[in-house]
C-alpha cells in the first residue's frame, strides 16, 4: 500500500515528475506551451495556488499552496490531461510519467525561499542557460514585472524576496542551494522539527472525522492511481484505444461505461473530472452518475 501524502488545507508543496525512465516527454516549446495550459485550467478548477514552476524536457517542479486540500486532484488532472495529449501526439503505448508526483511539504518563510530559488536555478544546474533569468519556461519573468498571468501569484513572491535585486542576486549566486530535506517515514518535509510535529498534528486532526464517520467514504489518495496509469491499462486489456471507441454503437457505449467505473473506483476520479476527458464530454453530471449507477447495478467488477 501506497504512503499517505501528509498535506491540508493551506500547506506548502514543492512538487516534482518526471517522464517515465527519464524520457523526455515536455521537448519543443510547443508541448511546454500546452503543459502550461493544462496547469492552468486544473489549478483554477482546482482552485490551488501555484507561486512557481520549471518545465525542463524531461520533468517539472512546481512550488505551490494546497489552497483547497485539493493539490492531489489538481495533479492527477495535470498529469492524465498532459499524458493523453502526449500519447495522441507521438502515439505508442504505456506510460508518460513515471509515477505520481513527488512532493515535499514546506514551512513557510526561509524555506519556501530556499525551495523558490532551487526551483529557478533549475535550467542553470542542469547548463541550459548561462543565467537563471533567461530560461523562458520557468515563472521567474512574472516578478517584478509588468507582465500579467492568472497561473501564477507573482505579488506573493515579490513580498518574500523584497526586492528584484534580492531575486536575482539569489539567481547568480555562484552556488545553487542545497535543499534542507528531511525524510521521515510520514514522507518528505522541508523544516524544522516542530514544524512536522505540528504538521503531523493538523494532518491527524483533518482525517479524524472520516475516518469516525459512517457511510461511503471517499478513499485516501494513496489508494488510487494515476488517471493516465488506469488508462493505458483498460485499453491493454480491451486491446483499444479509447479514441477508437464509437459512442454511437451498443458496444461503444458499454465499453465507455466500464472506463467511467474504472476511472471513479480505481482513479478516484470525480464525476465532474471524468467529464473532462474527451469521451465524456457530452454526458452531462447526472448521465455520468446513472451510467455508473446501471454499471453497477449490472454487477461491472472494476
């Protein structure tokens, strides 16, 4: 079984993948552009705050809030979206990403700072670009500047460092950062040994009411896989993409059902982020829900 994520309402993330076995899966500005655009919509939809992120050609790190305690739904929407579009675009099989995302869980202040600045310094580790300022990938032209964007909360970072020059003086240091992470069996915190105590305190009290409660319970994350892993694998098994199924016929319509059961159940999806993808688009919330009511009913073992 999967470790739980520790997180809550309010918590600060720096969050990572990659492309599975290091495959560059972001190459060219055009599937950057299009990482970007599916990062917005499931942020707002999501309604998660990012304050950072780097897109290199084989992973992306973001620095972000879980405003809503729904990071985990935000991503799995970032990564099933981007995954599809991958898949659409140099066609194959298997996976785009290798496994769900990496995250850290950050105190504020000193170390959301140390985070932001590893982040940005990305692209100069890694000897894309001789200065941290002049990757056109990463969110660093946000602050300080004029230049406008719902993706990312710029004015939350300006009032960290100050100033520009406190930016970019953090930017060309000579020596990228070393992150200060601490590995524990509860996962990865950037902080002070408080800090997780009391992180590890808020964490218990969010699961204490559901886990009380009665009645059908929305499962923890680490139960589920990714959208995108689930998937590739309905469509190994059915021996059929999901793009080939027709909608119009009988069997097309069964085999859309059995996706919708598998996506809820084993993905965790809601029925609201099953109708973004494509084949659900024209079913409206209470389609959705009858459909997997019937399915269901039908004894479907997802």
């Amino acid at each position: 079984m999967r470790r739980i994520r520790v997180t809550y309402p309010g918590a600060f993330h720096h969050v990572m993948n990659r492309g599975y076995d290091g495959n560059d899966i972001f190459f060219g500005h055009k599937n950057k552009s299009r990482f970007l655009d599916y990062l917005l919509d499931a942020s707002k939809k999501m309604k998660i705050r990012i304050f950072a992120y780097c897109v290199m050609d084989n992973h992306y790190h973001m620095v972000l809030e879980n405003t809503t305690g729904r990071m985990s739904d935000c991503l799995r929407l970032l990564n099933g979206n981007y995954g599809m579009y991958y898949r659409k675009l140099i066609g194959g099989k298997g996976y785009v990403f290798h496994d769900r995302f990496k995250s850290t869980l950050i105190e504020n202040d000193a170390y959301l700072l140390q985070s932001i600045v590893y982040l940005l310094r990305n692209p100069l580790k890694a000897g894309i670009v001789h200065r941290a300022a002049n990757y056109i990938w990463s969110s660093n032209s946000y602050y300080f500047s004029d230049k406008k964007t719902e993706l990312v909360d710029a004015e939350f970072i300006n009032e960290l460092f100050g100033t520009k020059e406190a930016l970019m003086d953090a930017l060309d240091s000579l020596r990228s950062p070393a992150l200060e992470i601490k590995t524990t069996k509860y996962g990865e915190f950037m902080g002070s040994n408080d800090f997780i105590k009391s992180a590890l305190e808020r964490f218990d009290r969010r699961k204490r009411p559901s886990q009380q409660s009665k009645g059908v319970q929305r499962l923890d994350e680490h139960h589920f896989d990714p959208a995108e892993k689930i998937i590739m694998e309905f469509e190994r098994m059915k021996g059929i993409t999901i793009d080939d199924i027709d909608t119009t016929r009988h069997e097309g319509k069964r085999l859309r059902g059995e996706l919708l059961v598998y996506l809820k159940e084993k993905a965790g999806l809601k029925y609201k982020e099953i109708g973004e993808f494509d084949i659900f688009g024209d079913l409206s919330f209470v389609s959705l829900r009858s459909i997997y009511r019937n399915m269901k009913k039908n004894h479907l073992k997802a």
